[in-house]
C-alpha cells in the first residue's frame, strides 16, 4: 500500500504545556492539510534537550500529559502518531529516552526504548547531555504494521549503527523512523549521509525527524528533517525553521526480494535429513542474502506412500517443524518448509507448512490434487490410496509480495493457479518432486506457462535426484518470471538456486499485456467454492 507520512519539524520553547498544545495544533493542521496516514514527532519534542529541562519532563506511560496529549490527538485525526521521544520514568525510577507509537484509536501501538545512548562531544566540551549517565538503554528492537506496510524505530544515536537496520530489514522492514535532535556541526556533515547509505544499503525508506533550530538551544538541533527512499535518494526534506514536511511512500520502489530454493539431497533417517536442511538453510541466508527460503516436497523421507506413515508427524508439534520454526526465528527469514507427512485426526495429508521470521507457523497448505498416474513400466504411483486431499487454499505476504502455496501435481491444474491470482497473489510456490519420465516434458514448461497465464513469478523446487530410491525425482528446481522466462534453473545434484525477484515486472506484463483485464467474465467464469 502507497504510505503517506508527515514529519512535524516543531518549536521546542517555553513550558511543557505549551509546546504540547503546540504539538497538538501541528499534528491537527497537517491532517487537515496533507490527509496523511502517519504523523512523525521529532526527538526530545516535549522540552529543551539539557539535563535540567529532561529530567523534569519525566513521566510515565502511557499515563502521562504528553501520551494523553497524543492518544487523544490521534483519535481526533484518525491517524497513526510516532511520538518522537519524551523522557519515561518506569515504576522502578530509572529514565528511559522513549518513542511512542498511537493507533487511530487512541491504543498505544508500543514503545522503543533508545536502544545506542549518545555521548558525542563532538559540538561541546563537555557533552552537552550524557545520555548513559542519564539513561537507561533499551535492549529491544521494535517494529509496528500500518496497513500492509512493517516499519522499524530508532532515536537518532541510533542510526550510526547499521547493524540496527540490518537486523530490521531481516524482519521485512520497509521504513525505518529515528526521531533525532542531531546537532549543527555533525548535522551538516552525517546528516543526509547516515539517512541516504541506510536507505540504500537496506532497500528501504528511510525518515529523519528533528526539532526546529533554536540558535538560543544549549544544543542547537540541526533540522532538516528528511525522508530517503530506497535508492538512496532524498525525497523530501525540511529547511531549519517549524515546517511540515509530507512524502508519498511507493512501496514499490523496494523492487527486490532475494529468494533461495534448496534443492536438497537424501539422507538415510529423518534426524539426517532435518540436519542437513538447516545447514542449508543457513547458507543461503548467510552465503546468498536470502528473505524467503524455499524447500522441496517430500525432503525429510523417501517419497513412497509405505513411508507417508511412517514419517508423519503433527503440525507444527511435529520435530520437523519445530526445527523449522527455531530456524526462521534464528535466522530472521520467511521459510517455505517443502512438504513432509502430515496426520491429523487419524488421517494422512502431504502438507507444506510456511514459517515467520519469529518463529510462528503463518500457516500450512495440504495438497489438493493427489498424484494418481499409471504409466506402465515406467511410472505407477497413487497417493490417494494413502493420503487425504486438502481443501483450503493459503496466502501470506512478504515485503508486500503477496504469496500462494501449491504442491507438484496442483500446477498441471490451470484452475487451481488462476484462483490464487484472483486472490491478488502474484508469486506461487509449488515443492515439487517430478518424476524423470514426465519431468524433461512439462516440468519447465508447465512452470512457464502458469507465471505467462496469471502474470506472476513461479517456483518449482525439487529434491535432488536419487536414483538408488525406487520413486526417482527429477531435481531442476526452476523460477519463472511473469514474462514466462526461466529466471534460474538448477540441475540433478543438491545445490542453492538463489535469485532477486524484480517486481517491477508484475505491473510492466499487466500494463504491456492486460490479459488479466481482457477476460469475458460475462462468457465464462472462473468461481472459487469457497
């Protein structure tokens, strides 16, 4: 979704209680001029930054003036207010550097506690504020939603740390917030440095939020706030006085997502077999940069409707997915688990399960169209001779990609794919072990055509092939992009097929040929059951 924020780069003079109206005023104007979805406040907004004015502006929250000033702000304009940063004092006494976060409702969304406390005497000697005698550092990193799009905070030491932001891409950040009061002389050095390199450096956008310039200040804040998108460039950007400064965040403009497809070897046992993927997992997130990581049908057992059983496990109890689910948390990915035996109730299923870079099972799709073919002498196989078909169809989002899960013998169904890209997704996924009769015919062919069909990007992912196994996968794991180009292509062995998806494509093939729109919905009709 298209994001639009303002950054309120205000006055910090006189009493606490006027600088709040002051505030309050602001945060009203820009709404009723600009309609953003986000309102930013710079740090130390409620008070002069010394060591005198900070500790007396000390409160608690969310019980204090200035949280009830901004929750009450943010019902009235319906809007969504990072609240800068303001002195919080917790129940034990100790003094934090906090930015809030307010909801539309008035909720308060979370709280950052300045994690890097600055001790700079860069512009003074002494420091004009010892941030570590002061304060207590944070230790948490925090990130919000507005709509569809995951943002990241900091408070301005913070942002000389690209660790910091490192670690929120991982997360699937898009924007990153540090209000910041920087001073004149850094300002004008790091300023728009700090802001363009992480922006680049993280594919992401990037606000700066800081008080207007006060030359009467002990600490004259530099201004300037500014927005930098993801190429690095500075969208918007303040002069040194009050100012409201608005920028229109396109999302897509964070075109790539790099992805990884583990085409995985066999491994006599199941605990082998688990081992080895999250080694592999590992170095394609570590060795290839990968956000989504992909895995194969059938990986963690030999591929034969005797072993469906045998191996089956609960999902997400199961130690398959417990392993998995530890290793996105870990790592920091969105993980697509290939499928493995799944039994519920009694019943068998083959099920792919997707995990969250905090661990959680997003959700699990059980095949739909069970692989029933009969080629006499060459290929004989009957999965629902064992197995239960799935009847729900699943969808999750990365970095607003939206994603569909399918597996093998599911995408020689046209159907089936032209449902998910009714349901918006323009990325499916199908863990598929090919045999090696039919694979050399359809297997690439079959993945071109369902991205050409529905404009989308198609993975195929498949075990390496094993021809000591009486079931023989093809191996080939393959990408295509919404052109219906292979993108990459693996070959028979193990191996990481690591690729960037340009997204960009998805909306040049809809412009250039909009099939999609073209369709004689008022001749025939594609409905979805339920």
């Amino acid at each position: 979704m298209p994001l639009r924020v303002a950054l309120l780069q205000q006055d910090v003079t006189g009493p606490k209680d006027q600088i709040l109206q002051n505030v309050v005023k602001q945060i009203q104007s820009a709404v009723s001029q600009h309609q953003p979805n986000l309102v930013i406040l710079p740090e130390s907004f409620n008070c002069p930054y010394d060591e005198a004015a900070l500790r007396a502006s000390a409160e608690d929250i969310p019980s204090g003036t200035t949280s009830v000033a901004l929750r009450q702000a943010a019902i009235d304009c319906g809007v969504f207010i990072v609240g800068g940063s303001i002195v919080e004092r917790s129940s034990s006494g100790q003094l934090y550097n906090t930015c809030t976060v307010w909801s539309p409702r008035g909720q308060l969304v979370t709280k950052y506690r300045k994690i890097h406390l600055g001790d700079s005497n860069a512009s003074a000697e002494p420091a004009t504020v010892n941030e570590s005698a002061l304060f207590t550092a944070g230790d948490q990193p925090v990130t919000f939603d507005v709509g569809s799009v995951k943002i990241g905070l900091g408070i301005c030491w913070d942002m000389r740390f690209p660790e910091l932001a490192a670690a929120y891409r991982r997360q699937g950040c898009q924007l990153l917030i540090y209000p910041s009061l920087c001073d004149v002389r850094t300002g004008g050095m790091h300023w728009e440095l700090i802001a363009r390199s992480l922006a680049l450096n993280n594919q992401l956008f990037v606000a700066f939020c800081s008080p207007a310039r006060d030359e009467k200040a002990k600490l004259v804040a530099f201004g300037h706030s500014l927005v930098a998108d993801p190429w690095g460039e500075i969208c918007v950007e303040a002069g040194e006085q009050q100012e409201v400064v608005v920028a229109d965040l396109n999302f897509a403009l964070i075109e790539e997502l790099k992805i990884a497809l583990i085409q995985l070897g066999s491994f006599p046992t199941k605990q082998a077999a688990i081992a080895n993927a999250l080694t592999q997992i590992r170095s394609a997130v570590k060795d290839k940069g990968a956000k989504l990581v992909i895995l194969p049908e059938c990986w963690n057992s030999t591929y034969s409707t005797e072993e469906f059983g045998r191996s089956a496990e609960k999902i997400p109890g199961g130690e398959t997915s417990l392993a998995l689910a530890k290793v996105a948390e870990e790592l920091g990915i969105w993980l697509v688990g290939g499928t493995y035996p799944e039994v519920d109730a009694g019943k068998l299923y083959n099920t792919c399960a997707v995990f969250g870079p905090r661990g959680e099972l997003v959700g699990k799709y059980r095949k739909m169209h069970l692989f029933d073919m009969d080629i006499p002498g060459i290929c004989t196989f009957s999965e629902s001779s064992v197995l239960t078909p799935g009847k729900e169809f699943l969808t999750f989002s990365v970095e607003g990609l939206k994603i569909g899960v399918g597996i093998c013998y599911d995408q020689r169904f046209p159907e089936f794919a032209a449902v998910y890209r009714q349901l918006g997704v323009d990325f499916l996924i199908f863990p598929s072990a090919f045999d090696t009769y039919t694979g050399p015919m359809h297997f690439e062919l079959i993945a071109q055509a369902r991205a050409l069909d529905n404009s989308m990007f198609v993975a195929l992912c498949a075990p390496a092939r094993d021809t000591t196994k009486d079931y023989v996968a093809y191996g080939y794991s393959t990408l295509c992009d919404p052109w219906g180009r292979v993108l990459c292509r693996a070959g028979e062995k193990p191996e990481i097929l690591a690729a960037e998806l340009d997204l960009t494509l998805l909306e040049d093939i809809k412009k250039k040929i909009p099939v999609l729109k073209q369709k004689r919905n008022d001749v025939y009709e594609l409905v979805k059951k339920k």
